[in-house]
C-alpha cells in the first residue's frame, strides 16, 4: 500500500519535472559585446597632485589640531600640547613662546552645573 501511495505521489512530481527539463522555451539567446573598457579616465583618472608633499619636522610636537592664517599670511598651529606654533617661508616650524593654557586644564577647574 505505501509502495502504491508513494508512486502515485512520485510519478507526477518526475513528470513535471520531465516536462519543465525538456519543454521548449521561445528565447533564442544572443551574446552581449562589451564597450572597449578605456581605464580609468575622466573622475576616476589617478590624482598625483599630492605626491610631491613633504612631512614637516614638529619637533617633538604631536598635532596640529587646529590651523589658521595669521593677519600676517603666516600659517599657526595649534599643537596637542597646547604650544602655538608658526610656519615660516621654509615651512619650517618655530615654537612661539605665548602663554597658553594646557590642553586638559579645563578639566581641572570646577564647573557650574
């Protein structure tokens, strides 16, 4: 009896699937030719504008986290230390010695709540 049920069962699920195999299809395909590829070209071209850029010696300073133009046209850096620095026409920095406070020191007075 199981025999029987499982044929009945099997037999159209082989046929559908006979029929789905090996029934014809009206697509005729046809191959796709590619654009010539041109490289990288237009936006994407490679930029080698800052290649030729030069570290500057800080002198021990990490930074700088803030820059600005003086009124003068000289570059000032604000370093992590909470120094200034100055950039002269060599790009050369020179430490000013103006009185700053400390990085951190804000954290060290007390604040209204």
């Amino acid at each position: 009896m199981k025999k029987i049920l499982s044929l009945l069962v099997l037999a159209p699920v082989l046929a559908l699937i006979g029929y789905l195999l090996f029934k014809p299809v009206p697509i005729a395909p046809v191959p796709y030719t590619l654009a010539p590829n041109t490289g990288y070209t237009g936006v994407h071209a490679p930029n080698t504008r800052l290649a030729g850029l030069k570290a500057i010696k800080l002198h021990g300073e990490v930074g700088p986290e803030h820059i600005a133009i003086g009124p003068d046209g000289k570059l000032y850096v604000g370093m992590e230390s909470g120094n200034i620095t100055r950039m002269n026409q060599e790009w050369r920095a020179a430490l000013l010695p103006l009185p700053t406070a400390a990085r951190w020191a804000w954290h060290l007075t007390p604040q209204a709540i």
